[in-house]
C-alpha cells in the first residue's frame, strides 16, 4: 500500500521555517538580557568607584566635598628629641610686641653693645651638643654655611610654612631632600653672633604668606 503525502505543501515549508528561528531568537533573547543586566550593574556601581578613586567624599546632599579621604594635618613637633624636654632651657624668647616686659627684655639680642628683636627661640640643653631634627615633614629648600650667624637648614612644608635650625654643625641633609617629621639633620653648636648662648639652636618658623611666627603657638615651650 502506497503511504499518502500531505496534499498540503505549504504547511510543511511554514512549520520548517519555525524551527528553524526558534532557537536563535531564544539565545538572542538570553544574550540582549544579560548584557543588559551587566550594563545595569556598571551604571550604578561606577560613580561610587570614581569616588573612591579619586579620593573625594560624598557629603550628605550628594554633592562631592572636595577633601582627600587620607588627608591628615601634621602638627609641628619639637626639633629636638621630646625625651629631653626636661632638659630644655630657652635662652632668648620670640620677640612680642604684646608680651610682658620681662619676656621682651628677655628677646633681645646683643651685638657690639647693640640690640636686635630675636625673630625665634634660642634652645639650650644643659649648655650641650644636641641633635636637631625636622619638627614636620618637608623637603630641605636651602642650606647655608655661615660662621658668623651660624650654618642654618630651612626646611619647607607642605602647608606653605617653613622652618629655620640655625646654629648647627655635622649637617646631615642637602638641598632637595625630602625629610620625615622627627629624622635627625644635624647637631647643635655655638656661633660668633651670640657668643653668649653658647652651644644652643635658634628656631624659627615663617607661615606661608613669610611672616615670621612665634614657635610658642605651636610648641608648649
């Protein structure tokens, strides 16, 4: 017996061309969501990268405050070794117009019988060499050798300040180097401008507009 064809070609050609697409729309389908999924997921989590990246907070507005997550102030710390704080004696103070009258006559500086205003503090310990180290971290921007005032290191800080250590020998820094709150520089010693303090270390600090400070408002001298 003789099988019966279809007397409809037309079906057969329509239910072959769907199968034929079945397939391929279903991996399309699965391809266009999942990219979008992954799209969805960089858009939201991106902005909070970029913050972390740069360094910057988000305030409570949403809007970003500008200052670095780690930055930290660094606060200015003895140029000597704190252990010999005790120790420590200022022999000629920061000359204040508004201080005491004692504490002025105590800041004056003399010279072949004349005066001048003490712009730091003289820093004797026991009258003995001492190592001097950077009070904050910085990087050396001068050092000059001078006999009469005394070789001096001027260190200047990331805020702007700068900080002098004059009246030191055994200089252990030049130029250009970058040096860490506390590291040592050089040692004490005595100079031919103020023969009088002996072995001592003249401190000064300058604010980052060069104005000469008091190291009395950083330092509990």
């Amino acid at each position: 017996m003789r099988e019966e064809k279809s007397n409809n070609p037309s079906l057969v050609k329509i239910k072959s061309k769907k199968n034929k697409w079945l397939w391929p729309s279903i991996y399309v389908g699965f391809s266009l969501l999942f990219v979008g999924m992954i799209w969805g997921y960089n858009a939201f989590v991106s902005p909070e990268s970029d913050v972390a990246d740069s360094g910057l907070v988000i305030n409570p507005n949403g809007e970003e405050a500008k200052v670095p997550v780690t930055a930290q102030a660094e606060n200015m710390k003895f140029p000597f070794d704190e252990a010999m704080l005790d120790q420590m004696t200022i022999l000629q103070d920061f000359y204040d117009t508004e201080a005491s009258e004692e504490s002025q006559e105590n800041s004056l500086l003399v010279f072949n019988q004349t005066y001048e205003t003490n712009s730091g503090v003289s820093i004797s310990i026991e009258g003995q060499p001492f190592e001097v180290v950077s009070a904050m971290s910085g990087t050396v921007k001068e050092v000059n050798l001078d006999p009469f005032i005394g070789d001096e290191i001027i260190v200047e800080h990331e805020n702007g300040y700068l900080t002098v250590y004059r009246s030191v020998t055994e200089i252990l820094v030049k130029t250009g180097d970058v040096v860490k709150q506390g590291q040592a520089m050089a040692t004490s010693t005595e100079n031919e401008f103020n023969p009088t303090a002996g072995i001592h270390l003249q401190f000064e600090v300058f604010d980052d507009k060069g104005e000469v400070m008091n190291p009395r408002t950083y330092l509990a001298f």
